[in-house]
C-alpha cells in the first residue's frame, strides 16, 4: 500500500498519465473490484442469517449496529461531504463504510500472526467475515433505493428504484434457486481427477458473468451485483472451486498492487488541508467512530455471551480492520462528487491505521494467553477422565494391519467417553510419487494419483472400517495420511498430532517382521523417524514392536489374550501404568503386572554412591512410583480384574535372566521407554545397543539375540523441558 501510494505520489509518474491513461486505469481496476466483490460474496454463506445466532454472529451484529448508530448521531454534524452532497446518503454510505469489516485482510492478519487457530482467532475471522457480509448486504439493498444517480424528477428515481429493486430480485432467484442445477450437472459431468472439458469451462463462465451483469444493465451498481450473485451462487463444487481459487491468486499477483497505484493516483495529497484544525477533527472523529463503534458494540455483546472484557476489546480492536473495497468506495464516491478531497484522504488515513495496531493487540493476546492458560501436557496422565483418548495410529503399510487393529481394541478402554482413533498412512514421497501429484481443484492440497498408494490406502480404510463396524462400541474412526521425504516426515507428524491434539502417537518399529518370526534389516528412514519423533514429539509416544504372530491374531472379547506390563518405575513406566488400565477394561485381555523391586538385602547388590541432589530426585521419583502404583492397585488389582506378581531383583544381571523367562507366556509386554534414572535394576542393560532409541528394557526385549517371541509395546510420556517458551497455535483463552 505505501509503495503505491509513494510511486504515484512522485509528480513525474502522475504526470506521464494522460486523461486516456488515467480513464484506461480506472476501468481495469473497476473491472478488479468486480471480481474481487464476486469472489468475496462466493466465500461466504448468506444462509448463516436464517439460522439461531451463534457467537460470532452476535459480536458481529453488536459491532456492527454500534459502529452505525454512532456514525448516524456524529456525521451529520460535520462538514463531511461536497456542498450539493444528499446528507441522508452521505451518512448512509458513511456509516456502512466504517462499520463494515475487511474480512480478507483480517483473516491474513490473524493467519499471519499465528492466532488463526485458537479460538479467539477463529472468532475474530468468523466475527470479520459476517460483519463484512452485513455492511455488503445492507449497502447492496440500500443502493436499489439511493442510487448515486441524481435526477430532477422523482418519476425518474420512482422508476429507477422499481427496475433494479425488480432486476436484483431476479438475479438472486436464479443465482440461489436455478443456478446449483446448472454446476451440478457441471461438475457431474467434469469428476475429480479428470480434466475439465473446455466448452464446460467456458459455458460455465459465461453463465456466471451473465448472472454478475443482469442487473447492472438496468442501472444498479456493477461491482454490488458481483457480489449479490456471488453471495448466493453455490459454494461447493468444482467450478466454485476454481473460480475461488484462480481469482483469488489474480486479485494477488495483479490487481492488488495496481489497486494501490491507483488510489493514490485518483488523490491528491496536496489537497489535504492539514494546516486547518478542522482537517484533523474529521480525522480523528473518524478514527475515534471506527475504534469506539467497533470495541463497544463487541463488548456489549460479548458480556451478554459470558465472555471476559479485554478479550472482547482485543476482538473489537481486530474487527477494526478495513480492506480493499473500503477504500474503493470512497475513492469511487470521490469520482461521483459525494466526498472531497480531504475528507477521502482522511478516510483512506484512517483505513490504513486501521491495521496498524493488529501486530501489538495479537502480542496482547499471546500474553494473555501465557498468564490464563496452564502448561497443557498431553498425557495419558494430563488426560482429563471424561474426555475421549485421541490416539495417531500409524502404518508403514497394509502388512501392519492385524496389529494395529488388535492395538487399536486392546486402547478402547470404557465405551464412554470412548476412543477417537487417527488412523494415519507413512507414505515416503519418492521421485516417482512426486510425479504423480496433482493440485486439487480450488485448493492448494496436493493429491496422489499414483494407483498402488490410493489402492494401499483403500485396503488400510476398509479394514479399519470393517473392524470398527464390528466392533463399535466406544471407538470413533478418522482417516489421514503424511506424504512426505524421510527428512520432514516427523515434523509434519508433530504438526497432525498437533492439529488433531492427540494424547498417544502410536507407531510400528522399523523393522519388517518375517514369516519365520525374525525381523528384516529393517527401513532406515522410518528408524530416523521414530527417533526424532521420540525427541520432539507433542505428546506420549509408543513404538510397537512385533516378535512371533502371537499378536497378529484377532482380539474380541472372548479371546484369552495374555498381556503383561513390567514396572520398574519413572515417568514411562507411569504412563505405561496408565495405558495398562486402559487394556485391564478389554474383556478379551488378561493382563498381569509385574513389578520389579529393588533388593537391597541381597549380597549381589552393588554398592552407589549418590550425592545429595540424586539421593533426592530418587525419592521424589520413588514416591511418584508408590503413589501411581497404589492408585492402580486399588482400581485394578484389589478386585482381581488384574494378576500381580513382585520381583525382587539385586542387579541388572538378575533383570535380564528374569526378562528371558517370560518367554513364552505373553502375547504383548508393555514398557516404558526410560525406568527411572540411576536405578541398579537397567544399570549395564544398554550395553547391547542395538535399538538404544527403545530404551534398555525394550532395546533387551526386541533384540534379534534375545528368544522371546512376545510383541513388545514400548511407551514414553511427554517430554516436557521447562516451560513453554510460546504457545500452541490452538491456545484457548476464551
């Protein structure tokens, strides 16, 4: 915007414009509002009016009807327009202008200063968009019966009125009611995946231009018709699709930075009497209008919903927003004689610091945020009883099928609150599926054609939907997939379970199991994977190791599966605690806790030296250990849902030969990653190190020189390391 205004304000560039050139100009920018106002009205949805209101809707009447009455009581006492101005019209038109909203700016704003995810964001946007389809609603009937036209004789404006009052009617008609016919046997015929056929293209088109101009040719506003047909022509489809997406990137790449060219072409900043004290009382009255209209009315509103003030007055102050078509209008009522020269300046002024502000009230919420809203863990632990478990279940591929769906049941838990399970694809993106992406129509999503990738994923989706057929009771099923390099895999990883704030990743090992009950050499890329998402992951994270096929069988509520959890204590093992009394609900599961304890009576103990800090530490551990043990024994164990069996042990060495004798007895044996720190119990067990990412009891359980035909789940909680520097995009602070 400021270069713009900066280039067109040098006198040798105004200059070289001729009166042809200045004229061509204002037609191709006459011509970008049009598409800009038709590609605004196809975003939005008029029918949100006939429905109860909702909150943003309320924020976004309260602003907006607090904004127009002030305008409506103060205008009219200042000299705001040229002398022949109508004051009913100069006001009326004022009063929209500034109570409108620019919605897309806005909504770039907040995306851009990554709020746009958290609820006071979403409200914000949500707020924008329907304040600034009201100001667009009410200007579009409003100038059925003020016209800008001026006539001597009312029979003429009588006449006026009744002929594009009539023509907007019809146009609406045929945009909301006869219109979905035509695109749908449109994009019937054109399905996704397949080019579109040209004359349909082309027939579509013009249906739509015909739709935007009809009533403009009987007097009314061209670039308020665009809008009126855009508001009630179909959003879904994929000629809206397309239209919304190429338009959009036109109105970026062209017409924006023409936009700004032209408006400070069409004014003179010499004209701007900034000597005269009047000139900044309209200035400031109009800015003082904008912000108080805009903070009361979102106040009031928002009070009325239970909300708490300085958010409301933040959301006030982001609704101030103008956009494009602001600053069109009155620079186009400048060129009609119903503004002067100062006052548009004014208005323009005012419309830019209309956004300056974002940046410090988004800062204001963001450390808001960080007093009112506690460190959010997504735990197991953290996870607040009536709420559903949200796992990320993920596959290499169809063959990881019969466990992860076993997985999947044994995590069901109670039937309420139930379990919301993601079930995601690992897809590595090859040279050869990169050629095989393309764009979807009207978005930037890039899908897979490549066929064994869409047949895989389909195989993956009706197994997981046959078994949650079968099986419905308290589990809720989703579908997505990660295409990506091994290299950005994990991160885009993180970024779904963010989105979808997930409390478990559940993950395969990396290594393929064979027929004969051994693994394979295993993927490299999927092991770098699990291993930065096991340091960087948002949430717990578990890593399924598959040894013999025991685990591979169907699991249903009248099986006998024999499942084990070794405790040895620390973090881990707390929330592989936890995840066991999820199983200990399934009827199907028999499961045994065995806890390992210290023997310090015994000779082959040896002898640690701690200083005082870890003396300390440990005892602190050891009485989280206690307290989380106990908590589970009187759930679980006291009732007999759950066998228990104690091991004292005086070393590593005893913990090993005691590991090698539950061969054969388990089906599954859940761990935690990490026992706790400095404990004599896993001392020396990582010397093997083949999987150390595992942890030393999981790394002893699934290495290929140990004989144990279990499967082996291995758990770690959250690593939380200090405070939260930031927050999540998804904070809530409403």
């Amino acid at each position: 915007m400021q270069v713009g205004l900066f280039l067109s304000s040098i006198e040798a560039i105004r200059n070289s414009f001729g009166d042809q050139s200045a004229l061509n100009l204002d037609n191709i920018v006459d011509f970008g509002m049009i598409l800009y106002t038709f590609v605004l009205g196809l975003e939005m949805d008029p029918y949100v009016i006939l429905k109860s209101p909702s909150r943003h809707t309320i924020l976004a009447y309260a602003s907006l009807i607090s904004t127009i009455a002030l305008t409506t009581a103060i205008t009219p006492w200042l000299p705001y327009g040229a002398n022949d101005t109508n004051i009913i019209t100069l006001t009326t038109t004022l009063s929209l202008t500034l109570s409108g909203t620019g919605s897309h700016v806005l909504t770039r704003l907040i995306t851009d200063l990554k709020i746009g995810k958290s609820d006071i964001g979403k409200l914000a946007i949500m707020a924008g968009v329907h304040s600034d389809m009201m100001a667009m609603l009410i200007l579009s009937i409003g100038f059925v019966f003020l016209p800008l036209a001026r006539f001597s004789d009312a029979r003429d404006v009588i006449k006026l009125v009744v002929k594009m009052a009539l023509t907007l009617l019809l146009q609406v008609v045929v945009a909301a009611k006869l219109s979905p016919y035509f695109l749908d046997w449109v994009n019937n015929e054109n399905p996704e995946g397949r080019p579109l056929k040209g004359s349909h293209f082309v027939l579509s088109m013009a249906f739509m231009a015909v739709i935007c101009s009809c009533a403009a040719w009987f007097g009314y506003s061209p670039f308020l018709s665009s809008f009126m047909a855009g508001l009630f022509l179909p959003r879904e489809g994929r000629i809206s699709k397309w239209a919304i997406s190429k338009l959009n990137k036109l109105l970026s790449l062209l017409f924006y930075p023409l936009f700004c060219f032209w408006v400070g072409l069409s004014i003179e900043f010499t004209e701007f009497h900034a000597s005269q004290p009047d000139t900044w009382e309209r200035l400031f009255t109009l800015l003082l209008i904008v912000a108080v209209g805009k903070v009361v009315g979102t106040v009031i509103g928002g009070i009325l919903l239970g909300f708490r003030w300085p958010e409301l007055a933040a959301i006030g102050l982001l609704l101030m927003a103008k956009g494009h078509f602001q600053i069109y209008f009155v620079v186009h009522a400048l060129r009609h004689g119903d503004l002067e020269m100062t006052t548009c300046i004014s208005l323009v002024i005012v419309f830019f610091l209309s956004i300056v502000h974002t940046p410090f009230v988004v800062k204001h919420i963001i450390e808001r945020a960080r007093k009112l809203v506690p460190v959010q863990r997504m735990t197991l632990q953290c996870l607040d009883p009536t709420s559903e478990l949200r796992i990320l279940l993920c596959l290499h591929g169809p063959h990881n099928l019969p466990s992860s769906t076993n997985l999947m049941e044994i995590s069901r838990g109670k039937p309420i609150p139930g379990l919301h399970v993601y079930v995601t694809d690992m897809v590595e993106l090859t040279e050869k599926l990169a050629t095989a992406l393309d764009r979807e129509e009207g978005t930037n999503n890039m899908v897979v054609t490549d066929r064994s990738v869409i047949n895989t994923r389909e195989q993956i989706t009706e197994a997981f939907q046959s078994y949650v057929d079968e099986n419905n009771a308290g589990i809720t099923l989703s579908r997505s997939h990660v295409l990506s390099t091994f290299n950005g895999m994990a991160k885009d990883l993180i970024v779904l379970a963010e989105d979808l704030m997930v409390s478990l990743i559940l993950l395969p090992f990396h290594k393929r199991l064979n027929a004969d009950g051994t693994h394979d050499s295993g993927t490299p890329g999927f092991r770098y994977v699990n291993r930065k998402l096991l340091r960087n992951a948002p949430c717990s994270i578990g890593i399924l190791v598959e040894r013999g096929s025991g685990f591979a069988e169907k699991i249903t509520k009248s099986s006998q599966c024999d499942v084990a959890i070794i405790f040895i204590g620390g973090k881990d093992d707390r929330e592989a605690l936890l995840f066991a009394g999820r199983v200990a609900w399934h009827p199907g599961v028999k499961l045994t806790v065995i806890r390992f304890l210290l023997d310090t009576s015994s000779e082959n103990a040896p002898r640690r030296l701690y200083n005082r800090a870890n003396i300390e530490e440990e005892e602190e551990e050891m009485k989280l250990d206690d307290e989380s043990f106990t908590d589970f024994y009187e759930k679980y164990i006291a009732g007999g849902k759950v066998a228990y069996t104690e091991k004292h042990l005086a070393n590593s060495s005893e913990t090993y030969t005691t590991l090698k004798s539950l061969k054969g007895q388990h089906t599954l044996i859940i761990v935690g990653r990490g026992a706790r720190e400095n404990t004599i119990l896993t001392l020396g067990l990582n010397d093997w190190k083949e999987c150390p990412e595992l942890g030393p009891v999981g790394d002893v359980l699934s290495g290929s020189g140990f004989e144990c035909d279990s499967s082996i789940l291995i758990i770690q909680q959250h690593r939380l390391k200090g405070q939260l520097d930031g927050l999540s995009d998804d904070f809530s602070i409403m």
